[in-house]
C-alpha cells in the first residue's frame, strides 16, 4: 500500500466517523423541549411520528454510509479501479473514451447498487410516513430516465472536459473553468424547459385568486411575474416546494400543486416572496460568482497535481508510466474532499446568511406573518426537525432552523 492510497483511506475513514458523530449528535437533541415559538408547529401526535421519522431516515442514513464505506475501501485496497482501467485499455480505445467508458461502467454498477436502497426509502420509509405517492412504474421509469441523462448529459461533458485536459496541458483549469461555466448558465435556462418535463407536467397556473395575488405582489415591489407554473408533485410525493428558474425575461415561477392546496394564498405569496428576495438581493449572481471561484482553485489544484501519474498509481494502476484522467480525476475527488468539506462550512454560512436576507425581504414588504405561517406549515407537513443539534446545522445546513428563522423575524418587524 503506498503513501497516497492510504491519506484517501484515513480521508474517507475520518469523513465516516465525522459523519456518525454530527448524526448522534442530532438524534440526541430531538429530546429538547420544542421552543414556545413553535408550540403550534405539531400536534403531539403528528410530532411523535416526526420523532420516529427522524431516528428511522437516520439509521437507513447509518446502514447506507456504513455500507458504502465498506465497498470502496474493499475496491480502494484490492487496487480494483487500477484493474478496471487496465482491462478498459486493453481494448485500444482512444483517451476520450477510454474514460467515459471508465465512468459509465462504474456510474452504472452505482445505479444499480443504490436501486435497493432507493427502493426502501421511497416504498419503506416514505410510505410508512405517508409522503409516498410514486408508483412502482413511475419508479423504474424515473429510475431509467435519470440513468439515461447522466450518461447523455454527464458523458458529454465529461468528454469535452476530458479532451481539454489531454490537449490543452497548462491551460486546462481555465478553459474547463469556462466549458463549465457556460454550461452550468444553460444548465439554469433550460432545466426548468427540457429536463422536468421529462419527469414531470408543467401547465400555467389557471386565472384566479393566487395568479392575481402574485401578480399584483410582482407588480407591487417592481418584479412582474408573467410565467407562473404548477407542477404535478403530488404524483410522486406529498412534500411541497416551490422555486423560481431561468434568468431576466425567461424567469418563470414554478409551484408544486402540494404547495397550493396545503397553504393559503397569503403563504403562498410570502413564499415567492422570499425566492424574490434572493434575487432582488443578487444571491443568485452572488452564488455563481462563488461556485466559479470554487470551480477555479479545484480545476487548478486538480491540474496541476495531475501532471504525475502519482494519483493513477494510488488507485492502483501499478505500471503507470504518466497521468490517466478518470484515474486522476478520481483520487483527487478523495484527496481534496476534506477541503471541500470546509469549504462547505463557508459556503453553507453563507447560505444561511442569505436565507434571512430574503425572509427580511418579505417581511419588509409586509408579508411577515404569512410567511412564518407557511413556513410552520411547510415543517410541518414535511415532517422537519424543529431542533437540530448547533454543531449538525452548523456543517450541514444551508438554510437556518425554523426558529432562528422565524425569531429573526419578530424581532426586527415585530410581527
């Protein structure tokens, strides 16, 4: 076992038990009493089933991790993506597709590995709990249409990004920063434009109440909303959600049809609100800035580490005589997940940050209450942790906990 393979093992050790000791952590807190602010978020008996939601999604979270730390120590030690490669090359493909037959192969036998579990949680847990509304053939064909676009959508651009490194050298962090990037905006225009119809139905929320409320909200504050969307979620799930997607003239607002008839119209506009907030804010910009900047030192670390063949040699392609790509890529994913982790802390502080800066947004906009109201109803009817652990919401949390959120709102508007 040389030097390199054996920092990734303890890496991913380390990581494992980071992550048991911030979930135990988290189950120890649901003993807190529930804050007086959101003594009317749960009945008692709606909040024992939280309760036992809660400790039943985080032990499958325990036996899913455990399992998946297991698998690829085993494949990290018996130099098992070192033998891949090697059986790959041997039938004389070019790099390009050397590679993306590298991570077709492993991308499929992790399809197929996560099917049982996907199964469980969706048929087991989420039935048990009440939010499962998919059906066993929505599940294989949502199951095949995801598979199909990760290796279209996912293979292509793995393979410009894999001819980049091979032709370009030095050069390879700032043109794949940029393929990157001008894909990550399309990503954002079109996402809500070709890939949810493939899932899902999309069709204009019909005239009535809620559409002239939004409107007249959008007018109000100088944001016109034109596109306003509904979304069958109810075939799949009871959660609710909402968002917006696109840029400039081609924003629309989407709203699933669990969040219309779970919440008042008031709510319902406290919450696009909120979403409007973050763009009247520019933390949509904000975030891609920053993810830009992220993609840059990781694209740059990456590309000069990879120019040894060192990073191949860990994985366990023992004759390597110069740099593999998927091998590289791989090991340098497991290198710098510790950084990335931190990296995290920042990114989702920020995060939070930006949270309350939109709940302000409604807030000032006199739409407080409502949007405390729909927020208590959207914990509620996903069944939310109303006291997660500090240090838990801390590394993990990209939004604040109910109560911070709502406390900060009281205080500043007195609502």
């Amino acid at each position: 076992m040389n030097t390199l393979l054996l920092i990734i093992l303890i890496i991913i050790v380390l990581e494992y038990i980071l992550e048991l000791i911030l979930d135990g952590l988290n189950l120890k807190a649901r003993k807190q009493p529930i804050p007086e602010m959101l003594s009317d978020v749960y009945p008692p008996d709606r909040y024992k089933l939280q309760q036992d939601y809660e400790v039943e999604t985080t032990q499958f979270s325990y036996l899913q991790s455990t399992l998946s730390l297991v698998a690829i120590v085993l494949v990290l030690y018996f130099g098992l993506f070192g033998l891949l490669h090697e059986w790959i090359a041997s039938f004389s493909f070019n790099k390009i597709l050397t590679t993306l037959a590298f991570f077709a192969i492993i991308g499929f036998i992790g399809w197929l590995t996560s099917i049982p579990f996907s199964i469980w949680g969706t048929f087991v847990i989420e039935e048990k709990y009440g939010f499962n509304k998919t059906t066993p053939r929505l599940f294989v064909l949502d199951s095949i249409k995801s598979l199909l676009i990760s290796f279209t959508v996912g293979g292509g651009l793995l393979a410009i990004i894999t001819w980049i490194f091979y032709a370009t050298q030095q050069w390879f962090w700032v043109i794949a920063l940029g393929v990157m990037l001008v894909f990550s905006l399309l990503a954002n225009a079109l996402y809500s434009r070709v890939i949810v119809p493939l899932f899902n139905k999309q069709k204009p929320l019909e005239e009535g109440e809620l559409l002239n409320a939004i409107k007249e909200f959008g007018d109000t504050v100088g944001f016109p909303v034109n596109k306003v969307f509904v979304i069958d979620g109810s075939k799949r799930s009871t959660k609710a959600n909402a968002y917006f997607t696109g840029f400039g003239r081609n924003r629309r607002v989407v709203l699933y049809d669990t969040l219309i008839e779970k919440m008042r119209n008031d709510e319902i506009v406290a919450v696009l609100a909120h979403e409007i907030g973050h763009y009247r804010k520019h933390h949509i910009w904000i975030n891609f800035g920053l993810g830009a900047l992220q993609s840059a030192i990781i694209l740059y670390l990456f590309g000069w580490l990879a120019q040894s063949a060192e990073l191949s040699y860990a994985l366990g392609f023992e004759s390597a005589s110069e740099p593999v790509f998927h091998l590289s890529l791989l090991a340098f994913g497991l290198l710098f997940s510790p950084i990335e982790t931190i990296l995290g802390l920042f990114t989702n502080g920020l995060s939070r940050k930006m949270e309350f800066q939109a709940d302000a947004y409604a807030a000032d906009n006199g739409l407080g209450n409502s949007l405390i109201q729909g927020l208590k109803k959207l914990s509620s009817e996903n069944l939310s942790n109303l006291t997660p652990h500090p240090v838990y919401v801390f590394v993990n949390y990209s939004h604040p906990t109910l109560l911070q959120r709502i406390e900060r709102i009281v205080a500043k508007h007195f609502c």
